[in-house]
C-alpha cells in the first residue's frame, strides 16, 4: 500500500508517500472522515471524497486544498441510506482499482421516533452497516484489481456494551437511539471480521480491518473553517479533556495507519494507544463478541437478503461451498 518498509516506527506526523494511489473515504467531507481525508491527502495519493452533500464536499476540498499543496481530492456523491444509488455511485468513480475504502460515515440519532429510509430500513442500521456492505459488494472488483488494498471499517466504543437481535436488526419492535446505533456500529464490525474470514478463505490479497477512533471531541480539534469552527473559549474551557480524549483530528490516525501501514494485517483492530481514548494508534485486542462467528455468519446472510448484495471474492463453486460450510456451522 505505500512505499515504507516493513518494521519501520510508525510516525503520524511522516506518512509514507502514496502516489498513484486511490482511497475512497466514506463521510470524508467532515468530523474524522474530513481530517482521514486531509491527511491522506498529503501522501500524494488521490483522496475521493463519499457524500450526499456536494456543497460541504467542496468545502471540504478547498479546505484541504489550503493546507496541502497539490492536493488531489474530489467528490463522489454517495448516499449509503439509498441501496438503490450505490452501483451508479460506484460507476461513477470512473477508476480502474481501487487501494482502499475507508467505511467512516454514520449517522447518530438521539432522539425518537424511529426512522426509515425509501424502502423500508431503519435508518441508523441501513446507513451505517447496510448501505457499506452493498458498498463494498459493488467496489469488491476495483479493490480485487489492487493488489494488497484495504477495507477500513470504523467502529465504535457504543458497540462494546451491546449485541445484535437477529430476530429484530432494525430495531422494529424496541427502538432506543442510543442502543440503535451501537448495535449498527457492532454489526458493521462484526462484517469487517466476517469480511476479512471470507478474504483469507479465497486466497485474496485484499484486507479487512477494523478501527475505532476513541473519544473525540469538536473543541479539541483544529480549526478548519467552514467545515469546522470553533472558539477559543470552548478550545481553552475543555483543555483539560485532553487528557483523557483527543480531538477529531488525532482520532483520524487509527484509520490512516490502517490505510497505509504494511505492517497492519486483516482481522486487526486499531486503536489510540491510552485506553483506547487518545494518542497514536496501536492494535487492541477485539472484545469477546466480536469474535463470535456464528452471529457473523448470520448477520453476513441477513444483510445479503436486505441490500440484495453479494460481496464476492472467488469462483462461483468455491463460495457455494463456503456458504454451505458457514450456514453449517451457523446452525
């Protein structure tokens, strides 16, 4: 994926150079995807920026266009709630490979009533986790066609203390928020590992690898106007939460070293190093429920059934078989 040798110290103030490569971020046009791009971007690689909203997207880009000279960014509009729009999204890159993907975009909501998209999903679990599996089925040719790309996941501390319903994913019967959109954030890193099993079974060069960003709040980040402003009395009233929390910006180091570092091997996860919360990224072991591969195994099914996808990294006869091992083993 770049240039620097194996074993060499990671620094995430000299990033290897990446030219020629191509990363898509999804949500790259704010919060930590905005910073995940801006630092790829001083790789030299060529950052596409996933996102609804053309307007903030090139906000986006000329604000990264001001720190990082030459920088080549450009926007893709992408809206993951809308299953129907990926494959023409994905057309539209207009890109013979693909080096890696960032899944960073979300959506959080604090407060009822429950919402759904145009056909018929909850819309925290349909953005986050489905709209990024049918996003990785329809980029899974560009990303075989590069050798050693990566799929980067970013997961999130609100799944640690929750487990998926598999009789109820999208929340239909007992909507919380809050409990939502962490089992939305587990299921999306319960496929990255999925993802990553089902890499390795077909002999693919392509990884999988999870990342969490630990805390990140918006008055510890640098300013980057207009995609993010901020006060010096909220800099100044909230300095003494950097010591337990960083801003978004650092919080974009787990996924760029995941993005560029040779040494990162799929199935991982990565982390800020102090307690999971802040400083530079390190692996963390993975919590006990991620490691669980029936639940996997069920939700991969389940998700191929509600987007309509198949993520698909072999012959034909060689996944039939890996399916029918899975369900096997799933029963």
């Amino acid at each position: 994926m770049s240039s620097v040798p194996k074993d060499t110290p990671w620094n995430v103030h000299r990033l290897p150079r990446a030219e020629g490569k191509s990363f898509l971020v999804t949500g790259g046009n704010a919060g930590i995807g905005y910073f995940v791009a801006e630092q790829l971007a001083g790789t030299g690689a060529t950052v596409v920026l996933g996102s609804r909203d053309t307007a903030k997207a090139d906000a986006a880009i000329a604000s990264i266009g001001s720190r990082v000279p030459g920088a080549k960014v450009k926007h893709l509009r992408l809206d993951l709630a809308d299953l129907a729009s990926l494959e023409s999204s994905v057309a539209a890159l207009e890109l013979d490979r693909l080096d890696a993907v960032v899944l960073n975009a979300g959506v959080a909501l604090d407060n009822p009533p429950r919402r759904e998209t145009k056909a018929g999903h909850e819309l925290m679990f349909a953005t986050n986790h489905l709209g990024h599996f049918a996003l990785t089925h329809w980029l899974t040719p560009l990303l075989m066609a590069s050798p050693a790309s990566r799929i980067v996941t970013t997961g999130s501390f609100a799944a640690k203390s929750e487990r998926l319903d598999l009789d109820d994913l999208q929340s239909t019967h007992d909507y919380r928020p809050k409990r939502s959109y962490g089992r939305s954030k587990l299921a999306q890193m319960l496929f990255a590992l999925e993802l990553d099993r089902r890499l390795r079974a077909a002999g693919s060069t392509t990884l999988s690898v999870i990342v969490h960003p630990g805390g990140a709040l918006d008055s510890l980040t640098p300013a980057r106007p207009p995609v993010h402003t901020r006060t010096t009395g909220e800099r100044l009233s909230h300095l003494p939460l950097g010591l337990l929390v960083q801003g978004k910006d650092a919080a974009a180091w787990p996924a760029v070293r995941a993005t560029l570092d040779p040494n990162v091997c799929g199935g991982q996860m990565w982390s800020p190093r102090v307690f999971g919360l802040r400083g530079t990224p390190r692996t963390e072991p993975l919590w006990n429920h991620l490691v669980d591969t029936t639940t996997a195994a069920r939700l991969w099914a389940a998700s191929c059934e509600l987007t309509g996808t198949r993520p698909t990294f072999t012959s034909p006869t060689r996944l039939d078989e890996t399916d029918s091992r899975t369900a096997g083993s799933a029963e």
